[in-house]
C-alpha cells in the first residue's frame, strides 16, 4: 500500500494505556492526528479501535474492526486514507476512509471502508472529543485535496459526526441526499410485527406436525455447516429470480465466514437454522450488538416455501431478540414488503458529499 503524501509525525498509542475512554475524560479536549496508509498499521490499531467502538453505545457491527478489518483484507481495491485521531495515548476517534478509482472512472473518490455492502457507516469519536475530531478530520482532509476529487460518505444515521454542521473546515461545495431507508423492528412495540410472530409460531407448530425438525444455533463446531447452508440455500433464491446474491463470488463468502467466526468469538453472532432429518433448511445471520440485533442475510429450501419457512425463522429470532432483552431488530437496508408486515419501520440513511469548487 502506498503512502499518502503529507503524513504526520505522530506518536501512536498503544492498546495497554487506551483503558480509560469513559467519562472520566470530560477536561478541554486536546488532540493528534495520525495519518493510517498502511494495512499493517490499521491491523496494529484493532485493540485500541475495539475498546473505543465498545464504548460507544451507537456504534453498529459496521464500524467495528470485525467488520472492516475483514472488509479492507477482502474489498479494499484503493488507497488507505484513514485517521486516528488521539489524546496522548489515548485513541479518541477514528475515521476509517480510503481512496477508491474504478477502471472506468478517473475519479478519485474518498469513501469510509466497508462502503457498498455495510448498511451502517461512520467514523468514531468519544463524545468529548467529538468537536474537535470533526474539525480536525475536516482540516486533514481538506489539507490533502490534491489526493482526492470527491468525498461521498454513504449508509449515514442521523446523529452522525459526518452531517453535523459545527464542522468548521470543509474543502468545498457541502451536498446532502437520502438513500434506500434500513427497516426495523421496535421490540417493545411490535404493531403488527406481534400478529406476525403469532402467526409464525402457529405455522412452526403446523411444520412440526408434517415434518419434524428441531431450532439450532450455530456453535464453534457447526459454524461452517451454517455458512454451508446460507451459501446454498441464499443462493438458490436468488439463481431462482435470475439475479445475483450477496454471496455470489468466493470473495463474498470468505469475507462472511471469517466476519462470522470472529463475531462467534466475540459472543456477538446471530446464526440460527431449522434442522430436518440431519439437514439445515433455513437459516437467518447477523450480529447482536448491545441492545439490537442486525438481521444481514438468511435462505430457505424453496422445497418447503409453502410451509413458510421463512417466516418461522423469523419468528424464532425475533422472539429470542425479546427474549434476550433487546430493543431493536434491525432487518436493514432495503424496503422488501415482508420487513413491514412484521411492523418494521423506516430508519432514514444519508449520503454527504463534498466536491471541490
């Protein structure tokens, strides 16, 4: 990987001395700014990028280093072009960024990693350095415009640092638009999501009747059955409406087999199946992160699509998201009918751009 020029001669934290990212820091920010262009060195910050996104009650499985570490191994085709952004020792933000051109298209486009297929994007700050990571990222970015064309920051909630408008450096014209919405369960009112899991559990009573068959979560020992599984059964519906799946190249599935494995590790991830006669039939895959559970990709065996297969899995995870005691179920990106009969509602997402005058 090439490195950028106009890096800064920083002092970099490490890991031992980043255990204090809590509220304790509330004293007038001060903060360095390091410029991230090699691989290795992004790999080097995970320790200290996982407690800061931790402690951030907001941050999705998007902005975490199980997500984009894997995600820049597996996708990352342009430049690295990231911040740190640190307190002493202390990594207080982090914008995760790099430089992307297409074979197309001269433009040189800035983007945060994991843009195209993560539902959620950001940067990271500690509250308290919130203000001044902004501008500080604004400042570093607007220094290196010769780098660059066009910044597009893309899958944006609102609250995000990249649509605050106490940014007091930018390096041009500031434009703003929507994008395709991510739907969501609120678990503590359901709507009709509550006639929905009614009814899936009445169709896993009717299913077990005709044809036996037991819930499984996946473990250590079983997750490469599971991926196995999603691979075929993912696929399978989409080769039917003649379109492509989300898991259509190796690139595709190794990516989510080693995203899978480490969020097993971590105790965050939300794979389960419906086993029939030694053989998984459906299965549903995403990740529980603090209070919500983020539903990303799932299948069944169009065998037993009159048997709503589909929805029982569902069901089965939506009732165990309640019964974990979690807030939302977050079905993502894409207004697809079936999201809403379970009384998901829109969660708007923005795209900010900003282009060189």
């Amino acid at each position: 990987m090439p490195a950028v020029a106009g890096g800064l001669n920083l002092q970099a934290g490490t890991a031992a001395s980043a255990r204090t990212n809590g509220p304790a820091a509330m004293r007038a920010p001060s903060i360095d700014c390091e410029l991230v262009s090699c691989s290795l060195r992004l790999e080097e910050l995970e320790e200290d990028w996982r407690e800061l996104w931790s402690w951030l009650p907001d941050a999705t499985p998007f902005q975490s280093p199980d997500w984009l570490l894997p995600w820049w191994k597996h996708y990352g085709e342009g430049q690295l072009f990231s911040f740190a952004f640190w307190d002493g020792t202390r990594l207080v933000g982090l914008a995760p960024l790099q430089i992307f051109r297409s074979a197309v298209d001269p433009t040189r486009r800035l983007f945060l990693l994991g843009t195209g297929n993560s539902d959620y994007l950001d940067v990271l700050f500690h509250p308290a350095w919130r203000r001044a990571g902004c501008n500080a990222l604004m400042a570093e970015i607007g220094k290196r415009s010769d780098c660059w064309d066009v910044c597009s920051f893309q899958r944006l909630r609102r609250g995000s640092p990249l649509l605050d408008d106490i940014v007091e450096h930018h390096a041009g014209r500031v434009e703003q638009g929507e994008q395709v919405p991510c739907v969501a369960i609120n678990l503590h009112d359901l709507g009709h999501g509550s006639v929905m899991l009614r009814r899936s559990q009445s169709y896993a009573r009717k299913l077990q009747g005709v044809h036996p068959y037991s819930f499984e979560e996946a473990s250590a020992a079983t997750l490469d059955d599971f991926s196995d599984a999603l691979e075929r059964l993912h696929q399978q519906r989409w080769r039917e409406q003649g379109c492509r799946g989300a898991l259509s190249t190796a690139r595709d599935r190794t990516f989510h087999r080693l995203v899978a494995r480490r969020f097993l590790n971590a105790g965050m991830l939300m794979f389960y199946g419906i086993r029939m006669a030694r053989r998984l039939i459906a299965v549903i895959y995403g990740f529980r992160v603090r209070d919500a559970v983020y539903s990303y990709l799932s299948g069944f065996d169009l065998e037993y699509a009159r048997k709503s297969v589909g929805a029982i899995t569902i069901g089965h995870a939506v009732q165990r998201a309640i019964e974990s005691g979690h807030q939302v179920f977050d079905f993502l990106q894409g207004r697809e009918k079936y999201k809403y009969t379970w009384g998901a509602q829109d969660r708007a997402c923005f795209v900010r751009r900003i282009l060189k005058e």
